[in-house]
C-alpha cells in the first residue's frame, strides 16, 4: 500500500517540533473530552435522575481552565491571537519590525519578570485544594505557569526570528 497521494496530515510527524505539536493538540482533545463527559454527567444527573451532583461542575471548570491556559500558550501561535494592529499596518515594513521587537521583548520581560511571583504564588496554592474533587489547587493553576514561560520563550522565538535574514516573513 502506498502512501504517496496521501494527504500531508496523514503523514506521521518526522521533527521534534511535529511531535510536541501532536502531542499538545492530543491534550487539549483530551481535556475538551473530558468537558464535555462533566457536562453530559450533569445533565443527566440532574434533568434525568434528579440529582445533580457538583462534582461535575467543578470538573468542567477545572478543564476549562487548562484547555483555555494550554491552548493559548502552546497551540495558538501569535498570528492566531487578536491584536489590535491598526496602527501597526500604517507603518513600512523597517518601522514595524523595530516596533515588533519592541513589543516582543517588552512582552517577554514583563513575564519574566512576573515569572516568579506565579511559580511562587501557585506553589502556595498546595495547601488548599478543590472541593468536590480534593485536588490540590498548585496542579490546577500550574497551567498558567507554563502559559507564562510559552510567553517568554514565544517572544524570544520571535526576537530572533526577527533579526534574522527573512524578517519580513515574521512581521
């Protein structure tokens, strides 16, 4: 059996880079999975069995809140983001690519910076823990640690990217 007209997304994934792309977007199915099995087991639980159970709830707004940190620090890169670029697009291509940088590296520094302060805080969150599901709340929010240091090294990505030979690819 050949593989030749297969589709380009068929094909296994050959570099690192494809693999942890995989591996992020099977994470986020996952957790959206896990979302959605929350809310079939509070709707039914309540409008079928008349006994809605909190649990559930707790459950979605744990997933809610990894799929949203997860998704938007690892599989949203920073052409998929909103920004607000009127002013951006006025300027030549030289202009915006000092601009860029500028943002870039302001961005990626006031995260840094901010770095220690979340580790810390969320380190201190292992002391409580949910309610219903009694997990401890250092592994909910640590998603956020890792949006952070997506932030610090994406910026830095797109510094160097944007001092290389084609610049204007990243603009």
């Amino acid at each position: 059996m050949s593989t030749a007209g297969a589709a380009p997304s068929e094909a296994p994934p050959r570099n690192w880079a494809a693999l942890w792309k995989r591996f992020s977007e099977g994470v986020a199915a996952a957790l959206f999975a896990m979302m959605f099995i929350g809310f079939l087991i509070q709707i039914v639980s309540r409008y079928v069995l008349n006994m809605p159970v909190a649990w559930s709830l707790e459950l979605c707004s744990i997933g809610y809140v990894w799929v949203v940190f997860w998704s938007a620090s690892i599989l949203a890169d920073e052409r998929r983001q909103i920004v607000f670029d009127l002013l951006y697009h006025k300027f030549p291509p030289r202009q915006r690519r000092v601009l860029a940088i500028a943002i870039s590296a302001t961005m990626g520094l006031i995260f840094l910076a901010a770095l220690p302060g979340v580790v810390d805080y969320v380190m201190f969150l292992a002391r409580r823990s949910s309610m219903m599901l009694k997990i401890r709340m250092d592994l909910v929010y640590s998603c956020f640690i890792f949006f952070m240091l997506a932030v610090v090294i994406g910026s830095a990505i797109r510094i160097w990217r944007l001092c290389g030979r084609s610049w204007e690819e990243h603009l």
